[in-house]
C-alpha cells in the first residue's frame, strides 16, 4: 500500500468509528430521527471517500502491474473493477 495512502486511510477509519460509536449513542438516547438520518449519511460519505482511498490505491499498485503484465492479469483487473462498481453482471 502507499504510505501515504495507508496514512490518510487509517486516518479516514478513526474518524469512522468515532461517527458510527456516535450514532450508536444518539439512537440508544432517542434522539430525533432526522439528526440520527444525517449522521447516518455523513457516515455512507465518509465511507465513500475512504473507498475512493483504496480505489486510487489499487489503480496505482495491482492494477498497473496487471494491465502490464496483459492477459489473465488484465482480463482480472478488468473484473475486479466491474465488481468494485457492482456493474459485474456475474453477480
């Protein structure tokens, strides 16, 4: 993995845990849906940016030396990067 990458990925995930820990605790106090409902979304964006982190990862680790090496490798890239986009219609 980059470091930097890695750096900023665990950093993303610190902060994912504190907002999810704070969502357990604003429905175990009943608090208004709506408030619960938008942290719930900060914590989808969050996720997303974290996998946008991973995706940029292996765009510039795996997926660069399997395209090089072409073939099954290629052919391999190309199907796990459906699958990452849920367009893998072998699913």
């Amino acid at each position: 993995m980059i470091d930097d990458i890695k750096k900023r990925a665990k950093h993303r995930t610190a902060i994912i845990e504190g907002q999810v820990r704070g969502l357990a605790k604003m429905i175990e106090n009943d608090e208004y849906c709506m408030d619960i409902i938008g942290q719930s979304r900060a914590i989808q964006k969050a996720l997303e940016s974290l996998n946008k982190l991973m995706l940029e990862n292996h765009l510039r680790t795996h997926v660069t030396h399997m395209f090089e090496e072409g073939g099954q490798e290629r052919d391999q890239a190309v199907t796990e990067l459906l699958k990452a986009f849920d367009f893998d219609s072998r699913s």
